[in-house]
C-alpha cells in the first residue's frame, strides 16, 4: 500500500512514479523518453497506443469534475439557477481543462501501470545513460 502511495504522490508532482526524479516533461506536451534519474521508459512502448489509456483517465476525469461542478452549482443556486452562466462557463472548460490536465493524466497513467507491472531492471538505467534536463 505505501508503494501505491509513493507512486501517485510521485505522479501527483509530476516527477517520475518509480524513483521521483525529474523533470519527465520537455514540454507540457511531450514526455522524456526516459527517466533523467533513473533511466524507466517513460513511454512503456509494448504498443502504439500506450497512452489510450491516459488520454480516457484525463476524459473521465474532467468530465466527472465537470459533472459534479455541475450538480453542486445547481443545488447551491437553486432557484435561481444561472443557465447562461453554465454555458458560458462550461463550454470553456471542457475544452481548457483537458489540455490542463494532459501532463497530470500520462504520469498517473505511469504510475497506474507500475502498480501493476513494476520496472524491470533492463527497463531501467544500466543500459541507459541518465538524460540530462
């Protein structure tokens, strides 16, 4: 249990989910191709689509927090519920919080996998040399 922990804390921060090392990120968009400190494969690439699965973490993620946001603004408001405020509201958020969330989304899928498939010892740095940030 206090692995699981150690794994999204790590990703929570946005550093590496096996060793906390970082930074993983060259940009919001593009990940490291591996781990400055301890070498992990940041894109474990057994497929193409490795990342499918971050990508459905971030949808449902934002659309929860939408939702929710949602219902908890109505009830708060009621009766008077702002419906072009929701709209005016809403509608920027869905398209601005995926993109907020992108970095978030493929370090806790990271993570997520290393709970289930820890890092081999050839995944890792003895055959990799350390990239530098």
């Amino acid at each position: 249990m206090l692995r699981l922990l150690k794994l999204f804390a790590r990703a929570f921060r946005l550093r590496c989910p096996n060793c906390g090392g970082g930074p993983i990120f060259k940009s919001w968009f593009h990940l490291r191709e591996r781990c400055p400190k301890c070498g992990l494969a940041l894109e474990r690439h057994e497929n193409e689509d490795y990342f499918l699965g971050g990508m459905m973490l971030n949808i449902i993620i934002v659309e929860l927090a939408f939702v929710f946001g949602l219902i908890l603004w109505g009830v708060l408001a009621w009766p008077n519920t702002p419906w072009d405020l929701f709209e005016d509201v809403g509608v920027p958020f869905m398209i601005i919080a995926p993109i907020l969330f992108y970095p978030l989304s493929k370090t806790l899928w990271l993570a997520f996998d290393l709970c289930f498939r820890p890092a081999r010892p050839e995944e890792l740095h003895s055959s990799h040399p350390p990239i530098t940030p």
